[in-house]
C-alpha cells in the first residue's frame, strides 16, 4: 500500500516540492488528494534525498500543505488496443469524444523504446499525399521524418489536414492509418479537426489526440508521446502504416521552457533548456521501419517558427535530426496561392529512395530537377525586373519570368480537397515545361525527352 505524505513544502507554477520521503522513481506517478476531496495527478521530475519535485498535470490550483501526495510506484501508460481507431482523445489519452473507455489490449509507457540502428529498414516506399509540391519535387517516403516549417498566421494546419485526409501508398493493401497529435490549440481549431475528419470520413483510420490551450502546460508534453506510443502499438503489433502528424511543436517546445523556468534550470539559447536537442531526438527518431516488422511510423511534425527565423532554436535542432523539410511561405500565401508550400527552400532528403520506375514512374527525378531549376531560374529574372525592368530582359529571362508565374499557378496552386495522383502531379509539370525552349531543357535526359515531352508523345523517334 503506497504511503501519503502531507509534507508539501512549495509551490511554484506548475511544480510541488515534498520533503521527507522515502526513495522514489523518476518519472513515477503521483496522486495528490486536496483538502476538498478532489485528486488530481501528477508526474515525479525530479528527486533527491531532500526533496521530490512533482509536476502536476491539472495545474496547482488549490493545492497548499495539507494536501496529502502519494506515490504510485509506476510510469504513465497508455491503454492501447485496436479500438482507438475512429476516437478523440484528451492529450493525456483520456476519451474526448462522449464514447466509452478504451478496454486496453494491453498498457504501454509512453517513453518507447529507442529503435536499434542494426534492425532499422532504408525508407523507400512512396506515400502519395496528393499534393503536387510534395509528392512530384519532395517526395514523402514511407518510415521518413520529414518536418512541416511555417509561420504565425500561415495554414499549416490546413495543409496537415489535407495531408491526413489524402495520404495514401499506391498499389498497396496494407492497411493505413493516421495518428493526429495537436497540442496547445483552440478551441476553434479542435473543431475544426474534428469536424474534418468527421465529414470526410477519415476518423474510421484516425486517431486523434488533442491537448487544448487551457490545458495545463504539462500535458503538453506527453501529448506527443502518448501519440507514438499509440502509433507504435499499431505499427510495430496491429502491422499497419502509420502516419503521425504532430501540430504545433512550437507550442511543446514553449512548455518545455517553462517547465525549465519553473524548476529554475540554467537555460540555454533563447531560454530553451540545453537538452532541448534530446528532447526532441526522442520523439522524432520513433519513426521508422523495423526489419521483420510489417508496419511502419512516417512522421510529419509541424512548427509555427516565430518570426519566420529558420535559425530559430526549435527550427534549427529539428532540422538537424529529420530528413529535410517542408516550407509555408508567406509570400505565397499573400498571393492567396493554397498550399503556399515553397519548393525551393524545401528538401526531402529521402526522395530518390522512393521515386523512379516501378515506385512513381521513370521521369520523375528528371522532371523535379527540371522544374526546381526552372522555376529558381523564374524568381532570379523577378529580382532583375525590380533592378532593370521588364523590357532590358533577354528572350530567356522573360520566359522563365513567365515560368514561374504559371507554376505558381498550375502547379503549386490546388484546391484544399483536391487529391491530385502522381501521373496528374508529372503530366503539370510536362506542360509547363512545354512552354520553354527544349534545347533549355538541361536536366533531361534525350530518352525521357522523347517519351514523354508533350510535343514528341506518340511520334516517330527522330534518328540521328
């Protein structure tokens, strides 16, 4: 039987302090029993001789020293099961959509376990997201960790929906599913989510995990790892594909410096703690796949960076540990271009493992380069316009101009439920490069020329 102490000698924000217990574990679970009869829980961060540190989930409100603490002698878990398929959830796992309990398959830590480098499989199957920047210039490969970079203001969690909506890998049977973690949004934006994923039909392969802005900062951090601990279950036991969306890790991030601030820790950059690195490492490096395993986690984490700065602390670590990176960019959006997704600072550092014949189809890599250089060639001719105007142009430079304005338009534009196939995403992007000189056509090669340039299609091959 677990003993209850009533030594609680300080609070400070989210954190209690209790003196004179006996030796308890790290991350161990608390019950706090307040003076009204009310409990509430809580999580050991730290402990020593003299004191434990307990931070509470529901916040410390009314907490004061005759409240008793008890430690329960485990580490939070999660309930897991087939069941969760179609359900909303609390950040901390608990039903948020009316519905029963979960009856757990079985209860798993939430901390996971770090996946062997030995026993890890190369990504290299395509998921198909119907959105033409990324599935035709950065790809998204199965078992990837590629990153969604935004700004305040930006419809980053449009495009996370869309993506959560059309995700699909081609020619497969296997089952797919999405696991969607949000943390620190409104209200009005978890309606949103629910809402979407009602009306499209896309909650019976989902589930949903929110963690609302006024809810305690603590649960934010858990929010995340319940999320994977979900998805590894259905991954790595149930055999299914998942794809876990994590919005916003702005908001984690923030709480994990206060959280800092409040255990009064040395912060580093920008205020952040020091192990901010780590922090997120154990998060991202749970995707993946497992030799021997059916299933697979692909993950997509999303960040509002302040101030649009990519040298931002939590932009600048998560690029170091994920395979790339999606960019939302303003300028597109003030365009009123939807999904404002920049190719050029974007980069799926995996693409090549899962594009080409048998996988997309033989002329994508050519045709991606093809439509980066063409389309960066566009953007240089708009800064020279601004210098020397439209009419001291070459030929070359006010076609490319004329360029980027249609891929812009035909390309990077498309409708928020429009789920375009990778042949549509290839057949733009030929059409466009129709429209310049094909002897400017560098990154192509004579064969794919021939076989596929719109103007040659179904002619007799010209011998040399």
């Amino acid at each position: 039987m677990a003993k209850e102490y009533r030594t609680i000698s300080a609070v400070a924000g989210p954190l209690i302090f209790v003196e004179k217990t006996e030796p308890v574990g790290y991350n161990e679970l608390v019950e706090i029993s307040l003076p009204d009869g009310s409990r509430k829980r809580g999580q050991v961060l730290d402990s020593s001789r003299e004191v434990v540190v307990v931070q509470v989930f529901e916040g410390t409100a009314g907490i004061d020293r005759s409240a008793s603490v008890k430690f329960l002698g485990e580490t939070i878990k999660l309930s897991v099961s087939r069941d969760m398929l179609g359900r909303i959830l609390t950040g901390a796992g608990e039903p948020a959509d009316g519905g029963p309990p979960i009856v757990p398959e079985k209860r798993v830590p939430i901390t996971g376990a770090a996946i062997n480098p030995y026993s890890r499989e190369h990504p290299a199957e395509f998921i198909q997201t119907g959105i033409s920047t990324i599935d035709g210039l950065n790809t998204l490969v199965r078992g990837q960790k590629l990153p969604l970079f935004s700004g305040a203001g930006l419809p980053h969690n449009e495009v996370a929906l869309q993506i959560a909506r059309q995700a699909k890998v081609l020619g497969s049977q296997e089952p797919f599913g999405v696991v969607f973690a949000a943390m620190g949004i409104t209200h009005e934006e978890a309606r949103v989510f629910m809402n979407d994923f009602e009306r499209t039909g896309a909650l019976k392969r989902a589930v949903l995990f929110l963690n609302l802005a006024d809810d305690p900062a603590v649960e934010r951090l858990i929010t995340p790892r319940m999320a994977l601990t979900a998805a590894e279950y259905l991954a790595y036991e149930v055999g299914m594909h998942i794809l876990v969306i994590l919005t916003d890790m702005t908001n984690y991030a923030e709480a994990l410096r206060q959280i800092g601030a409040a255990r009064e820790e040395v912060p580093g950059r920008r205020g952040y703690p020091g192990y901010m690195y780590t922090d997120l490492a154990t998060m991202y490096e749970r995707a993946g796949r497992i030799r021997g395993k059916p299933g697979s986690i692909t993950q997509i984490p999303i960040m509002s960076i302040p101030d649009d700065d990519w040298t931002h602390p939590i932009a600048d670590l998560t690029g170091y540990i994920t395979e790339g990176q999606i960019a939302v960019n303003r300028e597109l959006h003030r365009k009123g271009i939807f999904p404002p997704v920049d190719p050029l600072p974007s980069l799926s550092r995996l693409m090549d493992a899962g594009i080409g014949k048998g996988r997309t189809r033989e002329d994508h890599k050519q045709v991606s380069d093809q439509l980066y250089a063409a389309y960066a060639e566009g953007k240089d001719a708009r800064g020279l316009v601004a210098i020397v105007g439209k009419e001291a142009l070459s030929e070359r430079d006010r076609k490319m101009l004329e360029f980027a304005d249609r891929f812009e338009q035909e390309f990077i534009r498309q409708g928020n439920e429009e789920d375009r196939t990778i042949e549509e995403t290839l057949e733009i992007g030929w059409k466009l490069l129709a429209t310049i000189d094909e002897a400017w056509l560098t990154k192509i090669d004579r064969k794919i020329l021939e076989t596929h340039h719109p103007a040659r299609r179904g002619k007799a091959k010209v011998t040399a």
